[in-house]
C-alpha cells in the first residue's frame, strides 16, 4: 500500500509495521535452519535464541496495550523457542499477526491512550499505545540487524534490506 497524504497515524503505523516485518522475515528465511543453534561469541544469545525475541516482543506488545503493567504484571521466565526453524518461523508470523489484528481492530481515539511503560531505565510512564507500537518496530529493526550478522556469519545469504547488500546488489 502506497502512503497518502490523507492516512492516519494508524495507516501509517500498518504500513511502516508491514514493511518492515517483510524486511525481517527475508532476513529470517534466509538463515540456513540446520543452524538455530549458532552464536557468534559465548555472551550471545543463540540464533534461535535472538530469532525468538521478534515473536516475544510482539506477544509482549499484546499485553503493553492491555496495560498489564498497571495491573500488576511482573517478569516471567520467556516461553522457550521452538526446536525447529520452521516453527519459530510460524511463530513469528503469528505473533505478528495477532499484534497487527489487535491494531487494526482499535479505534484512532483508542490507539492514543496511554499505558503504563518503561521511559527510562527503571522508570514507569505513561506512553501513548500507538507510541508502544513504534517502539516495538524499532526495536524489531535494532535486533534484525543484530540478526544479519548472525546470518552471514553463519554462510547465509543477506537479503536486501533498505538496499542492495553483497549478496543481493540491486545492479
């Protein structure tokens, strides 16, 4: 979908959260699945490990826009990811999913709500729903590109991301 000028911020927000979702999906299809549990260096999470962090983080955006921070929600242990790639793959998508519907669904009145959420280290604030949203996009570009470095080291392929790479020159 082409922006206009006459699109509201949620349009906006559908169109840059879609996007960029098929960036990193192209990134994650791309890593050779017989290796999810490669790290580049032994601090580092595994390939599977950081891959898993673009579904918890969405499933994570689910539960800011119901303001679970506010009633009480504390930190858990994450849901382990999935042994094959192909899961984790779905899993990702789905979670995608759901926080996209959950979007969609809401009102513009609704979406600039606030909820309850970190706005420094340590410190709750309140933060406009649609706000949580475009951090949770950001967040998703900071760790793809965590995630290409995975993939090449790991013999992969790096897919065009906002340009030609090496592995796909657009000339």
């Amino acid at each position: 979908m082409a922006q206009t000028a006459t699109q509201t911020d949620k349009d906006r927000f559908l169109w840059v959260y879609e996007d960029e979702h098929q960036r990193t999906m192209r990134v994650l299809n791309n890593y050779p699945p017989d290796k999810p549990d490669y790290k580049p260096a032994p601090n580092l999470k595994t390939a599977r490990e950081l891959a898993w962090v673009f579904a918890m983080e969405r499933r994570l955006g689910v539960k800011l826009f119901h303001d679970e921070f506010a009633k009480g929600m504390t930190p858990s242990t994450p849901q382990a990811p999935p042994e094959k790639w192909a899961d984790l793959l779905a899993a990702v998508e789905s979670a995608h999913k759901e926080f996209g519907d959950l979007i969609r669904k809401t009102s513009d009145e609704d979406l600039v709500k606030t909820i309850r959420f970190f706005v420094g280290p340590k410190t709750m604030g309140d933060i406009r729903r649609i706000d949580v949203g475009w951090f949770l996009i950001q967040d998703e570009v900071h760790h793809r590109g965590q995630f290409s470095i995975y993939l090449r080291a790991a013999g992969g392929k790096v897919p065009s991301i906002y340009g030609p790479s090496g592995d796909e020159p657009w000339m």
